[in-house]
C-alpha cells in the first residue's frame, strides 16, 4: 500500500509525484481531505505561548528543566 498526494482538478487528479505503475493498471483510490495547514493550532505557534514571569527563561532553559548552575549574565546576549 501507498499514501499518494493529489490535487482534484475538475475530473481528474493531478499526482503531486509519480507513480511506478502500469498504463492500464487497475488501483483502488480512498479520497480523505487533507485540512489547510493553516488549521492545525501548532501553525500559529504565538497562540500557543504563554506569560511564565521567567525573563532570562530562553537563556537559562537547563537550569529551569534540569537543575543545573545558571550560566549567568557573562553568557547572556
């Protein structure tokens, strides 16, 4: 079995790639819509954020997450 990726156009489906079949060659198509990318909530990834309180949270991330020294102001960009 294999996913293959169409565009409907009309009457017909237009292959994203080519396939490796036969002319004449008998296959089975099951149509599921594929929903804009632009639905998937991770696509806004500013949505997702949130206000931890934490300023120096991207710099300082290994400390937060696994306890170790903080790198402190020398590495800070």
């Amino acid at each position: 079995m294999e996913t293959v990726h169409a565009i409907y156009e009309g009457k017909t489906f237009r292959l994203k790639h080519p396939l490796d079949l036969k002319p004449g060659q008998e296959v089975e198509l099951i149509i599921r819509e594929i929903p804009p990318i632009e639905t998937d909530p991770s696509f806004d990834l500013a949505s997702l954020a949130v206000d931890t309180g934490v300023s120096d949270l991207a710099v300082e991330h290994d400390h937060y997450l696994y306890g170790i020294s903080k790198r402190g102001p020398k590495n800070v960009k």
